[in-house]
C-alpha cells in the first residue's frame, strides 16, 4: 500500500500596510510678518530635527575627546605615566579633573547655546 502524501497549501500572509508619512502641522506664521493678507499658515514636518552643522560637531567631538584624555591623565597610576608626562602631571591631578569637568561643560553649554539660536 503506497501513502499519498498531501501538499499543505502555503498560508499567505497580508501584507503589511505602507508606512504612513509623518502628520503635516500647520502652525500660524509669525505675527508682521504678513500684513495684508493676515496670519497665515505655514506647512512643518512634525518630526524635523535640528542637527548641528559638521564645523560644530567636529568642535564639540575635539571638546569632548580632550575632556576624556584631561580626565584619563589625571586618573592614570604613577607607574602607568611615562616619564615625560609625569613630571608635567606631578601633583596637579586635580587640577586636571577640574580642567576635564570644565572642558565638558563648556561643550554642553556651546550645543545649547547653538539649541537656543535655532529655536
């Protein structure tokens, strides 16, 4: 006796629904700036994203790197110093942490300040 095997029918799946666009929000233009014609409506993405120039992340990546070296420096062992550098170091290690903190805050402030001019 010979056993027929059944073919099972593939399943077809729906297909997923297109992606939808970002909702448009209309926002009134700011006032004088349209005098005869009265407030109008100006078209924005509601998912628009400031992003910085490079020239200023390029700044704030060297500002940011040069914190974490200032920072690495004066966290380093004695020992682990080579001898150039540990007669720079000597006993300013705190000195180096506040120089390290001070680079990092002034790269937050640059990037708000930057938020604040763009909005």
């Amino acid at each position: 006796m010979v056993k027929h095997q059944r073919r099972q029918q593939k399943r077809q799946h729906p297909k997923p629904a297109p992606a939808a666009k970002a909702p448009v929000v209309l926002l009134p233009e700011r006032p004088g700036r349209s005098v005869v014609l009265g407030p109008s409506l100006v078209r924005e993405a509601a998912s628009e994203s400031i992003s910085p120039p490079s020239a200023l992340q390029f700044l704030l990546a060297l500002m940011i790197g040069a914190s974490v070296l200032v920072a690495a420096l004066a966290a380093a062992p004695r020992r682990a110093l080579p001898q150039p550098l540990l007669g720079v170091v000597g006993d300013q290690r705190e000195l180096l942490f506040f120089v390290a903190i001070a680079l990092a805050a002034a790269a937050g402030f640059l990037l708000f300040v930057f938020a604040l001019a763009v909005l």
